[in-house]
C-alpha cells in the first residue's frame, strides 16, 4: 500500500502517480488541494476509491486528466464547466454514472 503526500510545491504544472498501488479516498484519505497551476493529472491504474475528487473543478489550467483503472463509485455530480482548457479526460474502468 502506498500513498500520496500531503502537499505538493504550488508551481507543479503535472502530476503523475499512475501504476504505484495508491489507495485511498480522495477527500477524506487525502484532505489536500491539488496544486492550482497543474495543467496534467494522472492518478490512473492505481486503486483509489469513492467519488471523484471534487477539487477537479479548481484546476482551471488543466488540459488532461486520467482518473482510469481506479475503483472510483459515484455520479459525474461536479461542474466540469470552469475547465475551459480540458481537451482530454479518461475516467474508464471505474464505477462513474452520469
């Protein structure tokens, strides 16, 4: 079982975590805000779980997102809308409704 840390440099412009066997629920496991100039997030193959991280919605400068391959369970219930700059997002092999 491995882990995030609790905070990352404000500057961070990518993050990628993918394939590390990170568990956890993001929100509640992990209370942190993503860096706010990530513009690249890849949290998938991993074994997160619950919603989807509600703090998507902050990262204004993101362009891609990969939330892939995790256990993640809940309904799309955020506003993807403030995202102006998202060109790609994979949210596969989850249980995501809506």
């Amino acid at each position: 079982t491995s882990y995030l840390p609790y905070s990352f440099p404000d500057k961070l412009s990518v993050l990628n975590v993918s394939s590390n066997a990170l568990t956890g629920v993001i929100g509640s496991d992990y209370s942190f805000p993503f860096p706010t100039a990530l513009t690249e997030l890849d949290l998938s193959h991993n074994q997160f779980e619950g919603s989807l991280p509600t703090q998507i919605s902050t990262l204004t400068d993101l362009r891609s997102i990969n939330l892939g391959s995790n256990k993640f369970r809940s309904y799309m219930d955020f506003d993807l809308s403030g995202l102006g700059k998202l060109i790609k997002m994979d949210a596969s092999h989850n249980l995501i409704f809506g």
